[in-house]
C-alpha cells in the first residue's frame, strides 16, 4: 500500500484596528559587556574599553576599577560616557574594571581586566 503525504496550508484573515502608539515608551531590559574582555599591554601605552549597552532606554553610565568609582583626570579619559581611556599606562592600572549601567531601580553591569606587561623598571 503507498502512502500520500500531504501539506495543509491554513490561512486566516485577521481585521484589527490601528492604534496610537506614539505617547508610549518601550521599556527593554539592559544588557551590557565591555570590549575587549580583556586587555594586555606595555607600561606607557593608552588603555582604551568600550562599555556597550543593549536595551532602551540606555540609563547612566558608571566606570569602576577595582569597586572604585573613576573620575577624569589628567591619564583617565571618557570621551563619551560608553568609552574609558587610561594614557600613559601603569603597573597600578592593571586590575579589573566595571562598566555600570543604572535605570531607575535596576543596575546591570559588565568587566573587563587590564594586564599590564613589560620592563617593571618603566615605571
């Protein structure tokens, strides 16, 4: 006896009414990593990480190293608040740093850890 296989193909047809979305604000959660994961250079190089953030809105952005907030200075650059440049790179630069990103009550956050190599007579 030979079998038939057969393929059914259902179609609906859906009325719907159109709806005035423009005053509401999509909430996503907030996903955030730091490029590269992890980083090794010499004494004296520019340490560069990238803090991307995936979800709307994006919320605030806060650079930690070592659990300690950063500020700017003349070596710690943030020419947007998603990027993180260390110039001029030390042996007490190396250490883990977090990218934190904070909307209303929730706080997400991602790490990155910077090696540093080379002479240790640079310094």
């Amino acid at each position: 006896m030979k079998q038939r296989k057969c393929l059914y193909l259902g179609i609906t047809s859906f009325e719907y009414n159109s709806v005035d979305l423009s005053g509401i604000n999509i909430t996503q959660p907030h996903r955030v990593a730091i490029t590269p994961p992890e980083l090794r250079l010499e004494v004296g190089k520019t340490a560069t990480l990238n803090c991307s953030v995936f979800g709307n809105p994006s919320g605030t952005v806060i650079w930690k190293k070592d659990m300690m907030t950063m500020l700017p200075s003349p070596r710690v650059i943030f020419p947007n608040p998603y990027l993180l440049q260390v110039r001029q790179i030390r042996r007490q630069d190396a250490g883990m740093y977090q990218c934190f990103v904070q909307r209303d009550i929730y706080s997400s956050q991602a790490a990155a850890r910077i090696i540093i190599g080379g002479n240790i007579y640079n310094d």
